[in-house]
C-alpha cells in the first residue's frame, strides 16, 4: 500500500492577509485613539506605558534580528540603556521629574542634554564591558550592533513622546494627543495605501533585492492616502487642534511622510533579508513582530518632531 502524502501547505491568498492585517489593525487603533483622546493622566499613563513595551519588545527582536545574522551584541546592556533612555525622557517629558526632583520645565536644550548624557553612559558601559571580556569579538561589531539598537528602537522613538509632550505658549490652541493621532494615522495609511494599491496594480517593483513586494504603483498609492488624511486632519483640526497647521503644510507633510514610512519599512527589510527573517517577530497576527508594526514610525518621528519645531512654531 503506498504511503499516504502529506497534506499540502495551504496557500494563505492576500485577501486573508490583508484581512488579519485589517482587523489587528483595528483593534490598535482603537487601543490607540483611546489613549490619546481619553486625556488627563490616563493618556499620559497609556502613552508612557505604550512607548515603552514599543521599545523593550522593539529591542528584543532587535537583537534577536542580530543573533540571527549571527553578530554578536551585549544584549542586556542595550536593553537596559534603551529602557533608561525612554524612562528618563517620560519622566522629564511628562513633568513627573518636575514633581519629584524640581527639574523645571521641558526644553529643548534639556532634552538634548538628557540623551546625549544617556548615550554617552551606554557607550562607556559597552567599552568597559568589552574590555572585561576574553575572549570576545571585535568590540566595532559588537559595541556597533549593540548601539545600533539603541539609537534605532530606543533614541528614534523617544521622538514621539517629544511629539506627545510638545511644549508650546498657553494662548496656542495645541492638543498633543491629536497631533500624534495626526502622525500616525498619516504614515500608517501609507502602509495602507501602498499595500492596497500595489496588491491590486501593482507590477512594477521598486527595490527588488530588498524588499520583493514592494512596487512603484504601491508608492503612488502610500503617497495620496497618506495625503488625503493629512489634508482632511488640516481641514478639521488645523486651526482649533494642531497650533494653527495650514493645508498648505499638510500637503507638503504627506507626501513627506509617506516617503519617510517606505523609506522605515525598506530599512527593516533590509534588517530582516541580513538576518534571514520573515518577519522581526510574530507578536501581532497578519503583522509579523513590534518592528514590523513600528518600522515606518520610527523614522518618521524625527520628521514630525522637526516640522512642529522648524516650521509649525519656529518663533
């Protein structure tokens, strides 16, 4: 009797992918738009809190990305710097620090201060650490990819508690929940749309040897989404919640970043194809890791962080 052959693997159709990819979507958003507009100390609780499994978990599949292209890094020590990094910005940010230590109001000179400080501490730990261990890799690989991490997950996404916690005069009608609502709904709905528009049309690839799925047709479709949501925000809230953003600003804001979140998902990839992954973890269905869902945030953030400083209240 011949032997029974084993069950085919089931080809999952980008329906069901863009389906999953939907619905978790929408379960974050809604975890997202709750914490944002629920306000008071729960929002700042909720975002700190966020930020913060963003970055512990974002670190983990980091390294984990890392030990896969088998580099060696000082794990712990990038996980601890990285924690130490978003913990202090939170407290300084939110004014916690203010309450506790006297530290005054948040500015820009002090934040800079606060992570050059932190960076520069995780630097000599890292040296230090190297020259304790024999024997051990070259300390440029190994003090390089454990730094890497850190300014990657860590220093980028304190960008978006800068974001959060913007300072600007009492007289201005600001709300920092709903600017960052703002930034991540425009560069998520690039991902939206360059995933929607290249599963339809898309033919021709952009970068094929980093990232096979991604096409011309699908940048086109990222760019006007994210612009449409970026209008649409100016529209509404512009002038009663965003510090009085134009729709001339937001016209030149989609488009960039749209840009910026093609530019985050191609440096993951990238990641991802060194280290032989799919995916950076399996942490969200349809999604894949933390970094998969944030790859597009982090180098956006500067971007938005830098518009409300240069250019929304540059006085």
């Amino acid at each position: 009797m011949p032997e029974a052959e084993p069950h085919p693997q089931k080809n999952i159709s980008k329906a069901a992918v863009f389906l999953r990819r939907l619905c978790t979507t929408v379960v974050l958003l809604g975890v997202v738009f709750f914490g944002l507009l629920s306000g008071g100390p729960l929002s700042v609780a909720l975002v700190g809190g966020l930020v913060m499994l963003l970055n512990i978990v974002g670190l983990l599949e980091f390294y984990g990305m890392v030990k896969e292209s088998q580099l060696p890094r000082f794990k712990w020590i990038g996980l601890s710097g990285g924690i130490v990094l978003i913990g202090s910005l939170f407290l300084y940010l939110s004014q916690l620090a203010d309450k506790w230590w006297e530290a005054g109001i948040p500015t820009m000179a002090n934040i800079a201060e606060i992570e050059v400080n932190i960076i520069a501490g995780i630097m000599l730990v890292l040296l230090i650490r190297r020259v304790l261990t024999h024997p051990a890799p070259s300390v440029f690989s190994i003090v390089g990819n454990t730094m890497l991490g850190v300014l990657y997950v860590s220093w980028l996404l304190g960008f978006v508690l800068k974001i959060f916690f913007y300072q600007v005069p009492a007289e201005v009608p600001f709300d920092g929940g709903i600017c960052l609502l703002f930034f991540i709904l425009v560069t998520k709905c690039s991902d939206m749309g360059a995933y929607s528009l290249g599963s339809l049309i898309g033919r021709h690839k952009m970068i094929p040897k980093v990232s096979p799925g991604k096409t011309w047709e699908g940048f086109f479709g990222a760019i006007i989404l994210s612009t449409v949501v970026a209008l649409v925000f100016a529209h509404y809230f512009g002038e009663s919640k965003l510090g009085g953003m134009k729709i001339i600003h937001a016209a030149v804001l989609g488009p960039l970043l749209a840009v910026g979140a093609v530019m985050g998902d191609l440096v993951e990839s990238v990641y991802k194809r060194d280290s032989g992954a799919k995916d950076s973890g399996a942490f969200f269905p349809g999604i894949g890791g933390i970094l998969d869902l944030i790859d597009s945030l982090l180098l956006n953030a500067p971007i938005m962080y830098f518009y409300l400083h240069l250019v929304l209240f540059n006085d």
